[in-house]
C-alpha cells in the first residue's frame, strides 16, 4: 500500500520512462521502415512477379498476423506483464533482417512478414499501452501523439535511408543492415531500461469512474457508439495505408520515377504523419475527438482521391502531405478515445481488439488493392479506397458524441476566434 501511494500518474511524474519507452517505440517504426519502399522493387526486379495481388501478399500475411498478436498482446498484458510482451517482440524481431537479407524466393519474404507481424503486434502494442498508463487522463492524446510520432517519423527515416542505400549500393543485402541494429538495440533497451507499468494500473483504477464494459469485443468492435466508431475508421485508415504502402512504389515506378525519387515521395507520407502527431496529439486533449477523426479520415479520402490525376513529384509530395496530416488527425486520437472510453482494467484488451481490428485493415486493403488492380488498373483501386474512407468519416459524424471529452469543438472554436478578430479589427 506504501509502494502503492509513491506511485504518480501523469507525463511529468514519469518523463524518464515515457522517453525510454518513445526511443523504443522509434526503433520498433524502423522495423516496418525497413520494407516500405524496396520490397515491391525486390518482387518484380529480383523475383520476377507480375501480379498485384501476389506483390501485396507481404501485406496481407503481415496485417493478419499483426492484427492477431495485437489481440492477444491486450488480452495477455495484464496476466504476464507489458514488459515481458515487448522483450518477446524483440527476440521474435531479431531474425527478420537476416532473412530479407538472404531470401532465396518470395515465400522467405512472407515468411520475414510473419515475424514483423509479431514483432510488431507485441512491441508497439506494449509501448502504447505502457505509455497510457504512465501519463493519467490528462495527457493522452498527447502522450499517444509522441508515441506516434516516434514510430511513424523512424518508418520515413528508415524508408528514406533504405531507399537511398539501394538506389547507391544495390537493392541486397546492404539496406538490411539498419534492421540488424533497430533490432539489436530495441532487445538492449527493453531489456535494461524499461520498467512495467502494471502498479500505475492499480492507482489510476481507485479514481477512474468509467463503468466496465460488458462484453469488451463486441463494445469495442461496433455497439458502443464512440468505441465502434473508431474501430471501423481504425480498419478503413490503415486500408488506405496498406494500398499506399503497397501500390505507391509501384504507380510511381510506371510513371518514370527512380529507385531514389519513390525513396523521397514514400517517406513524406509517414514524415508529415510522425511529425504531425506532435501537433495533432495535443489537439485531440483539447478539441472534440469526433471532429479530430470526421475531418482526418476526410482528409484521407481527398488526397486519395487527386492521386488518380497526379503526374509531377510535386503533385505526390502534396497529396502524401495532405494523406500525412489526415492521418496524423486520426492515429493518436484513436487510441486516446479508446482509453478515455474504457476502465483502466479493461483498457489493454480494448485497445488489442481495437488494434485487431485496425490492424486487419492492412490485410484488407492489400488484398481489395490487388484484386482491384489487376482486374481494372490502379486508378480503380485507389478510387475505390478513396470512396471507403469517405464512408468512414460520414459514419463517425452521425454516430460518434463529445460528451465524454467536455473539450471544444473546432468549428465553434474557429468561429469564436474569427468572431473576436473582427471585434478587435472594428475596435481599432
């Protein structure tokens, strides 16, 4: 009970280990960062394959298996402990590079992908969890926005580096040595610095007033309104990613660009989603989570829309930009609304399932993306997961209340904002 009283929730309270827990977070991105833009080139340069469909298979086995640990990550992260998940993600993680280095034909790539799966069903999800517990109900969307960031600017860092060492050394095995390293010192980290974080559970469980859920999946899959809510724009959003992370390399690759230059257009995207996290995560404790996430997956739809028509590297740095932020909008707001939503006992399994589902939508979007384009042509595809994700952003307006946020809405306060500007402006 002593122990128990010592124990502070909140960012403050525990900077040292929410900063070891985003270094960790940054090297577990990198890891996904390794595949985003050579893999596609490996299968038509090296494996000689034509087909979409089986181009994106890496995809698809990794969304499935990543989706899968997710859940039970949640499920397991009370019984065994977050920091024993992570350090189990590492130890899986450590062959990965080794085997993209040598794969001898596509199905070592698959397999490769069933390890990142894990890797990063285990690893990311225990970082995110960690961090909510450490920082109480103040700052999560904050916390989640760092947390992101990290990630997703190591996934641009690491797509860009890997893309310039293939474009000056070769497609194999140079651009896999990073991955040796991620790996080597996110197992280190875990390991030696990181502490579990389940007695900040039991504290903030004495304050938190929010009713356990009856049945976790199904709350969280569809019937509570703001957990479904997000569940289906989580599985639409990383559909969209998983088309974009497959089918980008490629549409620019048929339009001339080189190895370097998709290198360049493939890394903007998660740099303006990472970096837009550190803005957009802040905002998510302030303004109204449904407006975060209506207008960010809106957004999506947009720029996925104007990529039909895009011809220039400037019009794909654009539309990855604007794809970047929407997405930025969205990601850290998930993950706070789930928390703010759930009892801080039901909250790791909440949010697995919610990452299952989320998680799916790589799965998917790769295998619609595939099928689509080889039967029609990519622009089809990427309509048609254009078209989704501006269902998604309909279904959170109608569905989704801010009664649990007390926050701002954005358009009441922009309207206050303009309306004390003029005001000021007549005065004078």
């Amino acid at each position: 009970m002593g122990f128990m009283q010592n124990v502070r929730l909140g960012l403050k309270e525990n900077w040292k280990q929410f900063t070891i827990l985003v270094i960790i977070n940054a090297f577990v991105g990198g890891m996904v960062g390794l595949e985003r833009t050579i893999l596609p080139q490996i299968a038509e340069k090296e494996f000689a394959i034509a087909a979409k469909t089986a181009i994106l298979s890496f995809i698809i086995v990794f969304g499935i298996v990543k989706a899968v640990t997710n859940y039970y990550t949640g499920t397991l992260a009370n019984r065994f402990g977050r920091k024993n998940l992570l350090i189990a993600g590492w130890i899986i993680g450590l062959p990965i590079p080794f085997v993209l280095m040598f794969a001898k034909d596509w199905n070592w790539i698959i397999a490769a992908n069933v390890l990142l799966g894990i890797n990063q069903g285990l690893a990311w999800s225990s970082t995110v969890v960690m961090k909510i517990d450490l920082v109480g109900e103040k700052q999560r969307g904050f916390a989640m926005g760092l947390n992101e960031f990290a990630g997703y600017i190591a996934v641009a860092v690491i797509a860009f580096l890997t893309g310039w060492i293939a474009g000056e050394f070769g497609i194999r095995p140079y651009p896999f040595y990073v991955g040796i390293v991620l790996a080597f010192f996110g197992l280190l980290g875990s390991i030696f610095f990181v502490k579990d974080t389940r007695h900040h559970v039991a504290k903030e469980a004495t304050t938190n007033n929010v009713p356990g859920l009856k049945n976790i999946f199904w709350e969280t899959t569809w019937k509570n309104k703001n957990l479904g809510s997000v569940t289906q724009a989580g599985l639409i959003s990383n559909l969209n990613d998983g088309m974009v992370w497959g089918i980008f390399p490629i549409l620019l690759a048929t339009k001339g660009f080189t190895i370097s230059q998709i290198g360049i257009v493939t890394a903007i995207y998660p740099a303006v989603w990472g970096i837009g996290q550190l803005f957009t995560g802040k905002m998510a404790d302030r303004f109204c989570k449904k407006d975060m996430l209506y207008l960010g997956m809106f957004l999506q739809a947009i720029a996925l829309l104007l990529l039909v028509w895009a011809n220039t590297m400037l019009h794909f740095i654009i539309l990855s930009s604007i794809l970047g932020w929407g997405t930025a909008m969205v990601y850290p707001t998930f993950l706070a609304t789930v928390a703010e939503n759930t009892n801080p006992q039901d909250r790791a399994k909440s949010i697995g399932i919610f990452r299952l589902w989320r998680d799916l939508g790589y799965a998917i979007g790769a295998i619609l993306t595939g099928i689509i384009a080889d039967f029609f042509n990519l622009n089809t595809a990427i309509l048609f997961i254009a078209l989704l994700t501006f269902l998604s952003a309909i279904i959170i307006y109608v569905r989704m209340s801010c009664r649990f946020t007390g926050s701002t809405k954005i358009f009441d306060w922009i309207f206050n904002r303009s309306k004390a500007n003029t005001s000021t402006n007549i005065q004078l």
